[in-house]
C-alpha cells in the first residue's frame, strides 16, 4: 500500500503534490521537533481545555493576564521563530508561509490560528502603516526570537461576522493625531496579543460597510505605566482550538492608529480576511491528513476476522478513495495559495487576477472545511467504539474540524460571497479560462453551462439553489487542478 | 413557513407522519415534562461530563457505586414510569417504546439507552428464561415504580465489538446448575444495572460466533450477604450521552444463568441487537429533529442583512430540503420499528419477514445515523461562532450523533451485515417486493439491476464497492416510503 | 457513648442546647427534607464545581444567566418556602431564621450565603426605604412561594473589603429623585439577585467611611424592557460554597435608590454587616458538627487493631473533647444571636446593648470560624488517606471552613473591630457585667486584668499583642456561657 | 525587615540555619531553574487536576500508561538528574539528598515524593538485595540522566495503613527462587515506576506485622515481551500533589523478588518508611517557608488603611513569631535528618540512636505537619477574599500540607508510635540526655516530670491523654533545638 505511505508525514505528502518545496530542511526540521515534542505539548494542551485568565493581579490591578500551560509558549514561540510570519516579509514571498502552516497544522491546527492573526496584523501595517506607525511597532513583530510580538485581528462584535455592515458598531472617534476606540468584540482570537488590528466605524461615517475603518491596537497604552488599552472579558469556552485564547475584548476609548485612508477600511478588511481564509483552507486539508494518518495508524494494529482491518477490502478502498480527495482538495487549496501569492500586495483598485483569486479562496475554504469535517468523523467511525472516547484522541480531530468549517466564514457565507465574486466580476469566466489549461473540454462545458443556468436566474431562486452548483464547482475544479499537479 | 412548525415538537411531527399515536395523552405528558424540567436535567448532566465511581465505601468494602447528579435519577426514572419497558411485554408491542423513544430522545439521546438495554436483558428472560428465572427477576424489570431493576448487555470486550466470534473471550464454566463467568467487557453501557445478559462462551464450545452462549448475570451474588457479582473496573470518558455511565466490567466467577440452549447464543445476541438498532435509528431521527428545532429557534431570532436569517433564501431552501429528507429518514426508522413489532417474538427458524427486517434495520441504522451526523454539523454551522462554544449547546448534537453513528455498529458493519443478509436470504427481493407497492416501476427496475451488478462482484469488490450503491438503496427507500407516509 | 449521638443531627443537638425550640416541626421537616434529598443535591453540585454564566442570548442580547445545575434552584427555594427570609419581618424576631441556618448548614454551609444576603436586602430596606421603596420591592423579597425574589449586599471592591473607607471607589450621581452608580464590584455573592444593596459614594461627598451611602439595585432597568441594569463581570471560581455565584459585577449608570441619610451610609452598611456575621458564625458551628458527625460515622464503621477505631482511646478523648468545645463554640454564636435580636431594629444613636452585641459578634465570628477549620482538619485526620480524596467528601468542609474563615472579614478584622468597640464603647465591661451572672469570680477577674493590661499598652503595640488576649476572651466567654446553657 | 528576607528564598533560608551547605551551587543551580522554569510548569500542572490512565492502547493491548502534562517530565527528571536519589548512595550521605528537597519542594512538595520512593526503594535493594538483584536493577535506579528508573513503595491496602499487620493480605507465593504475588495496593504513589517495593505476605506465614516481608516487584514481566507485572486499577483524584501519579495497583500472579530474610519484612517496611517520614517533615517545613514567602509578597503589594499590610502592627507581629516558629520546626525537622544520616545503614538489631532517631522522627512528622496546615491556613486569611480563589494560589498550600499532614501516618499515628518507642525502648531518656547538652535545666526537669506522669498512666488512659503531651514535647525539643542552631 505504496500510496497511503504519504499520509504518515505532511512533508512527504507536499513532496508528492509540489515540484520543488522551498527550505525543505527547516520543513523537516519542524516536522521532527512535531514528531519528538510538539504531539506530546499539543495533546496536552487539548486536554487541559481553555486557559484561565487572571484579570487582577495580587494588588488590585488590572492585567488581564492568560494563565496558559507553560509549554503552550514553547509549542507557540517555535513557529515564529521558523518564520512563519518574518519570513513573507523578508523574503517577499507567502509560499514558506504555508508550507510551514501545513507542515504544523499536521500536528496542531490550532496554532495556526495565532500566526495567521499575527501575519494578518504585521501585513496590513506593512502595507498602508506610516513610516512613523512602521517603525514604531513593525519591528517587533518580525522578531526572530522568543520576543517576538503577536497580532490580533479583531473584526466580529456580538451582531455576528456574516454582515460586518451592521455587526461593526465599535466607534472610532478622532484624539489629536490619533484615535480612541471604544465597542466590544466578540470573538477575538489570540486575545492577549500585543498589537491587534480592528474593524470599527469613525464618528460621523456612513452605514454599512463603507464606514468602517481599520486601526492599529496596542495592548498598552502609550503614555501611561503600563496600563492596558484594551481589557479580556473573558476566554471563550470553544470546543477545539485550545491552543489559541479566543476573547471577548472590552475597547474603552482605547489608543488606536488609524491604518490607510478612513473611508476604505473595508478593503484593508477583506486583505486581512484573505490571509486568514486562505490559512484556513490549507489548515483544514492538513486536518484531513492528519485524520487519515491516525486512522491508518489504527487499522494496521486493529485486527478483526483474522487480519489487520485496514487489509478489509471496504475499508481499503475508502481509504485509497479518500486519498484520492485529499490530493484534489490540496490542489484547490493550493491554487488558492499561489494566487493570493501573487496578489497580496495589490491595492484598491485591484487586478482581474486579484478577483480571481477571491473565488478560488471561497471555493477552496468551503471544499477544503467540509472534506474535513467529513473525513474527521470518518477517521472516529474507523476507530470504532475507541473514537467515542476522549482518551485514544480520535474525537479531537472532529471538534477541530468545525471549528474550521464556520471560522473565517461558515459555508453560507462562502457560497453567497462566491456568487457576489462571480455576479460582478465575472471570476467565474477567469476561472474557467485558467481550467481550460487543463481540464476535457466537455467536461469544462457543461460546467459552465450549469453554472450559467443559475446565474441567470431570479435574485432569490438563484441563491436558495446556489449550494449544489457551488459544491460542483468546487469539486470539479479541484479534480482538475488535482489531474495536473499529479503530472 | 408552516410546514417547519412541525419540527419543534416531537409529538406533533410524529403526528404528521403517522396515521394514528396510541397513547397519545401519554406522549404529550412525557412532552410536557421534558419542556419544563426534563431539558434543564439534561444539560446540566451533559455539562457536568462522565459522572464519578467510588469504589469502596468508606469501611473499604467494594461497592462501585455510581455518583451521579442526583437529578439524573429523576429524569431517568421517569422513561421507565412511563412505560418505555414494561408496556412493550405488558402490551406484547414495541410500538409505545419506540414512541415513547421518540418523543424522549428529542430532548436527550442517552437517556434511551438505558432503556434500551434494559428491553434487551427483559425481552430474552421473557422469551428464553426458565419459568424459575422469570418469576426470579422479571418482576423487578417490569415495575411501574421507582424501584423498577435495570437491564444491560454486554457483549463487547476489548478485542471489539464487530467480528464477536474472535473478540468474546469470557469464558463460562459449569456450577452445579448455575454457571460462572470470568472476563472483562470493555463497552458496558448502563455499567451498575442490577440485572445484565451477557455474552460468554462455555469451555469447551466451538470456536467463532457458534460457541457463543448468552448469560443473566445479577449486579449481586446470591448466597452472600450484599456482595457484589461483578465489578466496575472505570467508567468511560465519552464525549457525550453523559446520561448513561459506560464502564469496563470485570467479570470473576461471577454467578451466572444460561438463557435459551447453549449452542444457540448467537442468535439470542442478534435478537437483543435488533432491539438497540432499531432503537438507533429511531434516537438518531429524532436528534435531526432536535439539531433542526435549536438551529430553526437560532435562525428566527438572528438577524442579518435586516432580517431573520431563516428569511435568507438560502438557509430558507437548506431548511426545506432538510425536512423533507427527515421525513424520508424517519419512514425508513419506522418502517423498520414495524417490521421488528412483527417479528421480536419469532425464534430461530425465522421467517423471511424476519430477513426483510434485518435489511431494513441495517439500511435505517446507517442512513440516520449518516444523516444526524450531518445534520448536527449544519445546525452548528447555522449557529456560526456560537456554535463552536460550549455555552450555547449546539454543539451537542453532534458529540451525541457520533455516538449513534458508532454504537450498535459502525457504518461499515451495517453494509457487511446489510449485504450479508442479502446474499444469503435474498432479503433485498422481499424489500423490492415491499417497494412495488408504492415505488414507481421504473425507479425500482433500475435501483434493482444497479444493485444486482454489486451482488455478481467477486467477493472482495464486492465489498470494496458496496458503499455507494447501500447508500443509494436506503435513500431510495427511505424516500420511497416516505412518499407513501405522506399520502 | 450517648453523648457523641447528638451530632448526628442538627436539630438533636439544638434541643441539647436550648431550651426550647420555636417552630420545631419546620425544623424537623428541613431536617427531613436534607436527609432524604438535600444531601445528595449538595453533593452534585459541590462536584459540578463553579457554575457558568451565559452572558449573551441565541440573538446577541447580554443576559449574564447563570447555569447553575437545574437542581440548585429545588434546592435554594427550599429555605425561602420555609421561611428563611419572610419569617424574620413577619415574626419579628431572627431567632426562626438562625435556628432555620444552623438545621440547613449542617448539610449545605453555602446555602446559607443567599439567605444571609436576602436577608441583608429586606431589612435595610424594611428599617430605612420609603414607603413607596418599601411597596414597590419588599412584598417580591418577602414571598411565600419559589417565586420569591433574591436579595445581595455588594460592598468590597477590588482595594479590598477591610478598608471599606478607601476600598468603595463607586460612585453615585443624583438622577431626579433616584440615582445613578458606576463602579465594580468584586467579591459580590448571589451575583445575579433580582435586588441588591450596595456601598457607593455619592459625588461630592467626604473621602473615608463617612462618605459612604447605601443603595438599593435592581436586576432590570424600570423604564426599558428588560434590559440589565447591572452586569456580571464573571463568576469567581472559589474552592468551596459552590451553592452560592459569586461574582464581579459592574455597574454602569445603574439605577438604584438611597436608603436612609445620605451621610449615614455606613451605620447601614454595619447593620448588614451584623446579619450576615452572625449568620457565619451559626453555620461555623453548624459545619463543626457536621465534620464531626461524618468522623464519627467513619469511625464506626472503619477497624483497626481489631475494634472500630472510634473505640481506640486516643480517638475516643478526641471526640469527647472536641465536642465539649463545640458545645462552648455554640454557646457563643447562640449569644450572638440573642444579642441581635434585642437590636437589629435600633437605629443609631445606638444603645449600649448593641455595642455588646458587636464585642460578641465579634468574639463569636473569629473563634467559631478557627474551630471550624480546625475541626475540619481533623476530621480529615479521621479519615486517613481518604480524607484526601474528592471521593469521600471528608476535605470538602475544609474547604467550605476557610471560606467561613475569610468571609465576613478575616481574624485580623474580628480582632481589630473588637479592640475598636472595647476602647471606643467600653463593650469589655458590658461583657463583663453578662459574664458575672455566670462565671467564677476569680477567673472572671483574671480575664479583665489581662485584658487590660493589653488595652493599656501603646497603640502599635496594643495591636500587635491583640492576638493571643482576644482568643482567651473568646475562648473564656464561650466556656462560661456553654456552662449556663447546660445547666 | 531584614530577618523576613530569607522567606523568599530556600536556600537563603537553609544558610541562615545551617554552618554549612554542602553542594551549595548545585542547590542554587537547582533554586535558579525553579525560579524561572519549574514554577509555571507546578503551576500548570496543579491546575491540570488529576492526570489520566490509558489502560489500552489502540490495538487493545493492556498498557497502563499515565497522560502526564507533557512538561511534567521535564519537571520531575530534573531533580533525579541533580542526584536527589544516586548522590544518597555514592555518596553515602542523605544530607544532599534532604537539602535538594527542601530546595525543591519550596517550589513543588509534591515532586518529592516520587524522589522519596524512588530512594526507599534504591536503599533497601542496595542494603538487603543479593548481588544478583542489584546488579540487575540498582544502576537503572541510579542514573544520572533521563533515561533513570522510578521507585514505589506499596505498602497499604484498603483495609487501611496504620494497622499493617491486619491490612496487609497481599498474599506471596514461592515459584522458583522467585515469588509471586496476588493483593491489591490502594495508596500506590509512583503508579507505573519501573521498579516498586511491596509489603506482602508469604504464604503460611504467622498473622501480624511479624508475618510481612517485602518484595522488588518490576513494572514488566520478564520473560514474556513487555507485558505488564501489575495493573493500575485507576488514578485517585487527590486534593493535591498532582505531580505524584497515586494510584489502585492490582498484583496478579506478579513476579516479585524477596528482600532480606522472610521473618523480617516488618523492619525494612519500617526502614523504608524512616526515608520517607524525614522527607514529610522536611517538605513540611519548606512548605511553611513558601506560604509564609507569598503571603508576604501578598502583603507588600497589598495596601490598606494607607499603607502595605504588613506594616500593620497585628500583621508584622504574626510574621514574625511565624518566623520563629519556622526556624524550631526546621531545627527538629533537620535533627531528625542528621540522625537518620548516621542511622540508615543499620539493621536489626538496632543501636540505640536508631531509637532516638525513630522518636525525633515521629516528634517532627507531627509537628511539621501540623504547622504547615495551621500556616497555610493563615496564609490564606493573609490574602483575604483573595485567599478563597483558585486563581491566585493561595489556597494550593493547605490542600498540599493536608496531604502531609495525613501521609506517612496521621497525627494518632505519630504519638502512639512515639509513645511506644518511648516505651519500649526508654527513646525520651535518649532524647533528654540530648537536649540537656543545650536546654535550661529547670525546663528541661519540668518536661521530663510530665512526661513521665502520662507514662505511668494505665495503658487506656495514657493513650487517651497523650496528645497535649506529645505536642508539648515536640514544640520544647525544636524550641531548644533551634536556639542551639541560632547559636
């Protein structure tokens, strides 16, 4: 069984889908750190459930202090110090980015999370921060050693993410030359970072989403001993994730610097989100391997009428069917990464590519979530009456899994933004172009006339049949990109 | 959008499918109570997590004594009052069980195991049981009171629960006209029940599924004043259905009795299986219903875009899809309740209606399950960010439907068995010969060749193929029956 | 050994004591009641540790509801039926609501935390609100069923609760004839009352105790629809009194209602400071018989060298010893509580009596909570290894003891207060006019020249020293008083 | 305050009471890691509760594996690399061994407990094992890097420790030239060290203690591949020392090697338990020393009534009598050290200062003890509310001492074994003779002459009266002791 020998290791898996993998010796070193060290951190981690935060310290002040397991900081520092976020600005490039997010996500899908925020941070400050602004806090986070600073991009308040237009009701009023913040979001991860980007509306702005702007948050306060600048309600008792803290954050009239023009802040916002949806992509098709790995792991040992069960032939077949899936929904997710590549640095007005590439993000995020949603359960069903139980760490996978189908946006709102992506800017027809490398002509026909069909009908029939044509699309074209990276 | 009214109550869609609800002003008590004290029980036991054993009192005699929430015994007691055991012999029907089942499991899965389990120790004493041994312990299983005796079966141990014949390693020995049993169950559910049946196999028996034997073993010896028959070496760390304790049990010369002949066992087993998966399929109907009625509340009262967000058409369209697939769910769940309500009584030879049975049962217990499973992952992802909290309880759903997706055999035992009995007892011709009552001729024809060409696979494509084409046939079943439940 | 059969019940041992009991079929039936439920609702909620608090709704809407375990609320209602609160103003007299505590803190000290704290609202209210205060608020704070409105005192902040006159830092805004309070509050039991009292400090008024007011808070806001007029911060996770939420609470622009003068706050805020002293040290005593009666249950039942170890000499003198004192323990807190029913209706200026009163309750706080941790420290001892375990419930009165211990201020408080009452109020020699009905002249004289010898020395020193002669006094004065209830 | 500085800090306080430190910079080494790794990982690990048991693995296999935190061992190797066992033995002194863990459990009491069996199992192998026996295992034991073995010391069973010659029925069967072993230990610290030391009785042996011998028992069976010589029935959910894995340990038909002669088991038990009664009374005294350290932190940051706290008069008089009863409780402590240094290595029959060493050590396990629960207990009143929460730590220390206080034998247990050392043996008139070398001789007399009166007491009243004596006894021999060490 040649072919499932990949799913053991998330560096040979990319060396069977990717021609050439950059820093390949870092990769391999983080993959062995994982292997000797991380797994044990991580499962630990896990079972410890959310972190404590302790809000005063002993004398009455308030520090809003996250009591984590000590290790969390090894497992966390380890990333950053690899590059995963200094590294695409230095080297002006994503693709290490990834690579190392894979390459971790094998082993903890969560700790993604805190340097997907952390780039989301360091990479808008990059590009619309002042020179003053830059210099100011840039440094810090490019760190390469365990001083590094975290990020934190803040955009969800209690309304809900799905419609930021009038979930964001933070308010942003003007302070000499910077701004006071002050609102409450809601789900805020890697709560405790020491800069945070957030979404909130300048006094006097218009509704909806073209009032928001996007500002720079310091933990402290600047002029002040120490004093914090914004506060942790609480930690948020998540099912999975529990290497990252995710908050509820307090802003009062918190210091705040405002990054690129006032009035097109929304941008700024979706440039922050494609980051982190692309992360999300990525991470949830590491989460499908990782499944497999630990299911195969067990149906080699599992023996039942008389062999080991991965030799029984219906389960045989799911696993080299589901390997098969695997290898398309990298494809897709890759593909999305290669375009945001090549985009990341655009600004409003942005490129043909550029639209582009948001389809294939939508496209990717929600194939890539819901294969992994699906192969998490599997890979329990796999283990049988052990994938019940939180002791053999198969559950884990599945808890994992959703919270990566509904983070940076549940499939409703991939579908519906996809459609909006297609409708005005015609990506579809970008897409379509970039299939027609690769894919039979007929096949690619008829799944432009489908497409076609429902863009053509009425606003309301064409979004409630939207989801069957969606999750064509986003298997067709993951087949396709799939068929070519094999060759 | 009337037509989703139905989901918010259990009796009131069971009232739509059905033509006629005995004991209805039961159900609609058992309603009640749950919609005012029983749903508060339930989450707070599930929050509470795996209750505690304590081993020794405090004279360090063992005594294995269960700690659960106090409460818990209220909501348990209350199923069994109700009639969910003894109407089933009392009224030689299990159709108020499973209505009962039903209407229960809508506010907690797991509490329908204990009742479950406590069917399938009182249904073989009733059948198998010497006239002794009934007038011994049936009585208690049949209060109407709180005093009323628990059943269980334990039949797994830690080899696994799919291949019996090589995983049942107690073995039974002769005393005097009692027998002894020593071995460990792995996945004893109800672990304390007073009274078990157990599967074992005698010294000297065959090896495989023949020489197995089925056993009454009694939570305390006889003769001895309060000690006890069997122990509980730990309770199981589930990640849901908290109502009921799992535990490994170690069995020690524990006091034993035979139930039907010795050589028969395995049959006896299968008929209490029956029982549970039948009870499987029915929970995991209801849960779809449950994790549609908390996502239906969730969408009406959350807005977006300036409207509930069950006015998106999108969402509008996935609730409607999704009802009509429960409907089919459920007419395949029942239809397989009223084929076991005519058959639990046959003993081996069966007739063919008992075939016809088995293959329904295994098509029902795979697709609910399937479909509660997925179910429960929508409703999260309806409720977005909330869902991935544990404050919010849509979480649940799904811990609790992977549980049915596993229990009572992974979808991979279901297929085997499901393809098992059809090629042995023809059972899909009677299925087919059901279906032309109702189905239109052509769909049937070609659902029937399609699964005629699987049947002609060599043996091992054959099984590695089986997937597709079991799912095909519980869908179409299941709609098919459905459309004559409408009617 | 009939003496040592009087701590198995509570109210066995009040008869033991008193005279004579008022109400004593209630008490037999509260006694009942927790023998027979009580008990075990206790347990599974000490178990089930900290409560949650759900601070937003399905819809977003902040809530702050706390999910005590369903039971809690059986439980809680139980003593306000009973009369725990409403007897105390309809009868006039606290004698019902003290002999009530000791019966309920036999079996769950924490319980007596929200009775304690309604308590605190009505009276105040009672004595000091206007009489449309009073009309509008005292009838729900007063009912006889589970409906009942819950009262909370919320004085301490995070500076601390010792230094009330520097620790109260919120602040009170005149409203039209109501005002408007903003500030956090910290240690705040029965977070969540539907009625609470708090400490602030009207604008402009002077720094220091004298500067303090006390209002009445309601959960809602009058004139919106349901909004929360205050908000839970979160709860604390304290080691014990798992009964009773205790939280942070943050009140903004909150309404609330002056009681009394507004510069005579803190005489209000030492009458509900003398309720709920009082009421800990009752239920000290009440936790010292307990942990005694589960040692003495223990030893009964658990043998070593050949006998049941509370038949072993040295256990034997233990038990006879530490009851004896116990019976001192009771003496003193039951002469608190006489003492407060004389005057917990007086306003100031206050009588000599109350000055008395507040030496004993002083006395009585600090002793009976010492004897009470260190009785439950021994009764771990008992136990052995057990005590140890979470298992066998022995070291869960050690952990509710240091609560006691702490609460309603320190040792360093008690005695600190009661030097201030004995210089300021001469409450000594008041104490030792009482104490000359009953106490042996000679000894009695001893006492008062120590005493003065200490009251004589240099501040600094005074208090340094204050330690050992205020536990002889305390320790005297209980034995004396014991002696007179025994005769 | 200069004299309350060397609370912070072990070691300092060690040189304040020591001529001298043997190893000093090892020492410091070890207080330096502790300072800036080993506290948050204690911390972390106290928090995390009671680690879990896998007893199977994945394909089913018996495993009996313990989920530590992962840091745990990162934590616990440390100290046996810094030679807290093999420096006993090449050193042939256990000062080194006595200072590292008054070092070491300033900061975690509980990780020396593991160190504390580890050595009673490596001393008596390396003072009764043949030469095979050692050669076989003592090198494992004596490692100095992370591949060491871990020792246990399994002597009680459920029926209880004190009264071993009834609680012990572990029976030993001969097999060979080894044994084999069939009981269950119910207080088994170090579940799952590769080599344990366990009481157990040969068959045919006479009843009573004078039938117990001791066995090496090893974690694996020898010639079978790896499979398990014991079981751990379960972890036990202790209130405390979470760093030390206690558990069940089932013995079934396990290899065992016998140590010394079979007619003498009951005197290596009681060698073995010398080591690990000092180790109580020194963890006891460290412990003392570290709550006494945070809550004097607590005290300078804490500000009341304008000033830090412990500038209040009351408060700095209880630190600093606390303080000096710290220094006799170290004195008796270390006396009982420097006595069983130069007693270790002797067997029966005894010399005369084993006799005196065996009082002093009961005198200071007590005392110890009991001033470590009394100065926890006020440690938590020092940090008022604060003192009631989990989160801030204070609460951790009286959970840890009760441990101490209860293990290596209760209270009840130290007097009547010094009673019957005292008279048996005369061990007082050793202890006298001592002390008249440095105490006042009208007290010393005045001692001797109450002493002597319990002890002519008939046998039930003596008993019955021995505590106050007890504890006079022992808080006069460390009083004098530690002027001595002042000097």
């Amino acid at each position: 069984m040649a072919s499932l020998d990949t799913l053991r290791s998330p560096l040979e898996f990319l060396q069977s889908r990717l021609p050439s993998i950059p820093h390949f010796d870092l990769l391999a070193a983080e993959q062995e750190w994982w292997k000797t060290e991380g797994v044990a951190i991580s499962g630990t981690i896990d079972r410890a459930g959310t972190p404590w935060v302790r809000m005063f310290d002993q004398s009455g002040r308030r520090v809003d202090e996250i009591l984590y397991a000590h290790e969390y900081e090894t497992m966390l520092r380890k990333g950053y110090r690899s590059g995963v976020v200094w590294r695409a600005l230095e080297e002006k490039s994503l693709i290490p980015t990834y690579l190392l997010m894979y390459t971790i996500s094998f082993y903890d899908p969560g700790v993604c999370c805190p340097y997907t925020v952390s780039l989301g941070t360091a990479v808008p400050l990059a590009k619309y921060g002042s020179a003053e602004l830059q210099a100011r806090f840039l440094p810090q986070l490019l760190r390469k050693d365990d001083s590094v600073w975290q990020g934190a991009t803040w955009m969800t308040e209690i309304g809900g993410g799905s419609d930021l237009g009038a979930g964001v009701k933070t308010v942003a009023r003007p302070a000499g030359d910077t701004w006071r913040l002050t609102g409450d979001k809601y789900f805020a991860s890697n709560a405790a970072a020491e800069l945070a980007v957030a979404a909130a509306r300048p006094e006097g702005s218009p509704p909806g989403v073209r009032g928001l702007a996007l500002f720079l948050v310091p933990r402290y306060r600047r002029n002040e001993d120490g004093s914090l600048n914004y506060f942790i309600r609480r930690l948020k008792d998540k099912i999975a994730t529990r290497s990252v803290p995710t908050g509820e954050i307090e802003l009062r009239d918190s210091e705040a610097y405002l990054l690129g023009p006032a009035d097109a802040g929304i941008y700024l916002i979706l440039e922050v989100l494609n980051l982190s949806r692309v992360a999300n992509s990525v991470v949830s098709v590491a989460l499908v391997q990782r499944a497999m790995a630990d299911a195969l792991a067990y149906a080699e040992c599992r023996t039942a009428f008389g062999k080991p069960i991965v030799d029984l032939p219906l389960l045989r077949h799911q696993f080299e069917d589901r390997l098969r899936t695997l290898r398309s929904a990298f494809a897709l997710a890759w593909e999305s990464v290669r375009l945001l590549d090549q985009v990341w640095m655009e600004r409003p007005p942005y490129s043909e590519r550029y639209h582009l590439f948001r389809l294939v993000a939508h496209l990717a995020k929600y194939w890539a979530a819901e294969f992994a949603a699906d192969t998490a359960k599997w890979a329990m069903e796999v283990h049988g009456g052990l994938g019940t139980l939180a002791e053999y760490g198969a559950e884990r996978w599945l808890r994992e899994a959703m919270i990566l189908a509904i983070w940076e946006g549940t499939p409703h709102r991939q579908m519906l933004d996809g459609l909006e992506v297609m409708e005005r800017k015609q990506a579809h027809k970008l897409l379509f172009a970039r299939l027609a490398e690769i894919a039979p002509a007929q096949e690619l026909k008829e799944m432009e006339s489908e497409l076609q069909r429902l863009l053509n009908l009425p606003p309301d029939q064409k979004e409630a049949e939207a989801e069957a044509v969606f999750r064509r699309l986003a298997v067709f074209s993951a087949d396709q990109l799939a068929r070519k990276y094999s060759q």
